[in-house]
C-alpha cells in the first residue's frame, strides 16, 4: 500500500493538503495523482516490452472517467473496451479505434454491428458471437476470449477463468471454434483470457497463458492459423493493506513472456490491466458527519456510503483508512467507517483502529482509483460526487458533481398522474 507523506499532521496528496481539497472542493469527492498513473504505466508496460513487443490495453471499466483516458492515452496505451459506451467513450477521449478491443459478453448483434461499425476489433466471447460477426461483417480480423478453465481473483465474484464461469469459448472446443471462424470468412489474429481480477499468485498467469499457447500450436496445426498476439487479460493485483505483498508484475511479465516465446511463434503479447494502473492512483475524501458511541460499536458517519464507494459493501473489500487532518495522532479506539445509505450493509471500514475522530474532520479512503467512482451510483437519491486531478500541487475540477435536478433529467411524470 503505498504511503503518504504528513506534513504537520496534515496527509499530503499530490503535492496537496487533503484537508485542503475537501475544503475548496466539497466532500465526497475522488482525489486522483496523474502522475502517479503516468508511473504505473510505464513500469508494467517496461516489465513486458523488455522481453517481446507489448501491448498494454487499459481496462477501462475501472475507471472511465476522460481526463484519467486522456492521460493513458499520452502514454501510449490501447484500451481493452467491453461496452459500446466504453468505446465510444476511449474515443471521445482521443483513442483511435484501432487502440481499443472489444470484449464484450453476452452482446446483442447490434452492439457487436456499432463497434464493428466504428473499426473497433472484436474479442468473440461465444460461438454465436463468431457467426454473428460474420453475418454482420465477414472478412473482419478478430481474436477468440477462452475459458482457460483457470481462474483467480480477489473474490469469487470477480473469478472469470474457471471453467463455470459464464466467460469465453472452453478451451477444449477452442480449435474448432478457430476452424468456423476461418470457414465463415473471419481472420482470427489473436487469441485472450482473463483469469480475473485481483489474484495475487503467479501460477494462474502462466497455467493460463500455457492454456493459450497450447490452443494456438493446435489452431496452426489443425487450420493453418497464424496468430499474431496472445493477450493474457488483466488481473495484476495491488496492495491494500499496509505492508501487504502481492506478486510484481515484472515476475508475472517475465514467466509469462517465456513461455510464449520459447513454445510459440507469436512476438506480441497483450495485457489488460485495469486495477494496476489506477488503484493507487486516488484517494477519496468524505467528511465525518457524525460520531456515534454505543455498547457495543463505534461508528465514524461520513457523508460517503455504498453509493459512492462500493466495494466494501460488495466484495467485503478492505480499503485502508485514515484522518488526513489528524496524520500524525495516536489511534484510541477502534470504529467502523459508515456512509448514509439506510441499509446495515452500508460501510466503508470495519474495526478500524483511528485518532479520536471529531465531526467535520477528514477521513481518506485509499486505493479508490479503480472500480470505485466507475460503480457509484445515485441510490437513496444522493447524485453522484465530483472528481478531481492533482498534479505536482495544481489542481484541475475533472468531474463536477451531480446536482439533484440530474437525478430526475431522464424521468417523465404521464400527463394523467400530473392531474
Ligand atoms: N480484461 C477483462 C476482459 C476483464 O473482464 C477485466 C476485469 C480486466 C481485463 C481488468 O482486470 P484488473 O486488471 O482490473 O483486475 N469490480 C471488481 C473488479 C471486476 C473486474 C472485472 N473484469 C472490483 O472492484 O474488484
């Protein structure tokens, strides 16, 4: 987990007071480093390119937002896309179609028919999306997603790989799936698995990407494919928890870049990190609302809940805690950190221990740069919060927040219920 430098008891972020930011621009509000995006993009895309030509597809389902787009896309990064508006948004944030995959699951045609429309390639999830794709456009170059059968993930909800997931073609109709694909027109040129998000052992990296390297020595043999990338998904994980290890992805990059080269002919491998290259980049700030002792709990209220920070409540995630205007103070006691959703599940930390915390005060949560603003929502009719970018001590508004008038822009009363 990366650390924070204090300032007098005050957390700095970016060159910034955090207690500063939630001051100028409100609370909650997502707090985010560019450069610390910029750093993580160069290191795993170093980590690979070191060993073969490397192509580093931005999840962007962590995080959508344009400006952090923008960013990735200086870097030079491609975009690993699993929606129409995924696509539509990597390309208002200036991504050429031809830097962006598609990886759509359970898609109808016409979804499939808008990204192809746009010269977007397809990552077939199921046989059906291979015949759909060829009615829809024949001679288009295209990759095939494989149920490796390997999964991991830091939960089970986010295990894409095992073999009862919903993901992919199964590794052992893979070849003929290849073989239709040639037969109806399509030129398949590459090949992708994602074992999930979060695993923090190297063995299912490289059980799965044997997987792959297996099924592309077959679909040469058996059909004459030459593919020209194995993409290995994303699932890199990151440390929330202080002195937490997890597996570098320079390890990962260097087992997995072997084998693809000592047993196949294909030089380009691709990567779909999400949560490494946003995690740690941002912070949200939410302020203590109100302080509630009892017998047998204490509670931090703040004005963030499971509509603004969804994992906790979700996944049972832990996101690390702190008072950025109390850095320096000594814990006194343990807390859970709740939110104002009217549900028990609502909570950001459990059991935390915490500097005495005083209404008003700055509480910091972690790790929230990836699959946290991108699954806020406007439940119990709180709009959604803004966002901000720091960069060396400047600050720049990246997402105004929502005002309640937003929440009603798409309803429409009948005119006989206005009576
Ligand atoms: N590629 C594909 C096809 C994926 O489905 C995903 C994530 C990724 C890449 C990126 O995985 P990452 O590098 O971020 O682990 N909402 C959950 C995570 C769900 C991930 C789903 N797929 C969470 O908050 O933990």
């Amino acid at each position: 987990m990366r650390d924070f430098e204090n300032d007098g008891g005050h957390m700095m972020f970016g060159g910034v007071r955090a207690d500063s930011i939630a001051e100028r621009y409100g609370t909650p509000v997502y707090v985010t480093d560019e450069n610390i995006i910029r750093e993580n993009y160069k290191r795993i895309y170093n980590a690979f390119a070191k060993h073969m030509e490397a192509r580093v597809h931005y999840a962007c389902k962590a995080n959508s937002s344009l400006a952090v787009l923008r960013i990735l896309e200086q870097e030079g990064s491609c975009i690993d896309a699993v929606s129409i508006g995924e696509v539509m948004t990597a390309m208002r944030a200036g991504f050429d179609a031809s830097r962006i995959l598609y990886t759509g699951t359970s898609v109808g045609s016409a979804e499939l028919k808008a990204v192809a429309d746009l010269g977007v390639m397809i990552n077939a999830d199921s046989l059906s999306a291979i015949e759909r794709l060829a009615k829809i456009r024949p001679d288009a170059k295209m990759s095939v997603r494989i149920n490796p059968g390997v999964g991991a993930g830091h939960c089970d909800k986010v295990n894409t790989g095992a073999k009862d997931t919903k993901f992919g073609i199964p590794a052992d109709t893979a070849a003929d799936a290849y073989g239709r694909a040639v037969e109806l027109g399509l030129e398949p040129i590459g090949i992708h698995a994602h074992i999930g998000s979060g695993g923090q052992g190297i063995e299912p990296f490289t059980d799965a990407v044997s997987v792959l390297t297996e099924i592309t020595n077959r679909i040469k043999d058996d059909h004459d494919i030459d593919l020209e990338f194995i993409d290995m998904g994303g699932g890199f994980g990151v440390p929330y928890r202080p002195n937490e290890q997890v597996t570098d992805a320079e390890e990962i990059a260097e087992a997995v870049t072997d084998i693809i080269l000592n047993e196949t002919s294909v030089r380009t491998v691709a990567i779909e990190p999400g949560r490494y290259m946003v995690c740690d980049s941002t912070i949200l700030l939410t302020r203590c609302t109100d302080v509630k002792r009892t017998e047998v709990k204490n509670y931090i209220g703040t004005d963030a809940g499971f509509n603004t920070l969804i994992r906790p409540a979700f996944y049972g995630s832990y996101h690390h805690v702190a008072i950025a205007n109390k850095f320096n103070k000594a814990c006194e006691g343990k807390y859970d950190v709740v939110g104002p959703i009217c549900e028990t599940g609502d909570f950001l930390a459990r059991d935390r221990a915490l500097p005495m915390p005083e209404e008003g005060d700055v509480i910091a949560i972690y790790n929230a740069g990836a699959y946290s603003f991108s699954m806020s929502s406007t439940y119990n009719s709180r709009p959604r919060c803004s966002e901000v970018l720091v960069c060396d001590g400047k600050i720049d508004v990246i997402r105004e927040p929502e005002t309640t008038e937003d929440l009603w822009r798409h309803q429409k009363i009948p005119e006989r219920l206005l009576k």
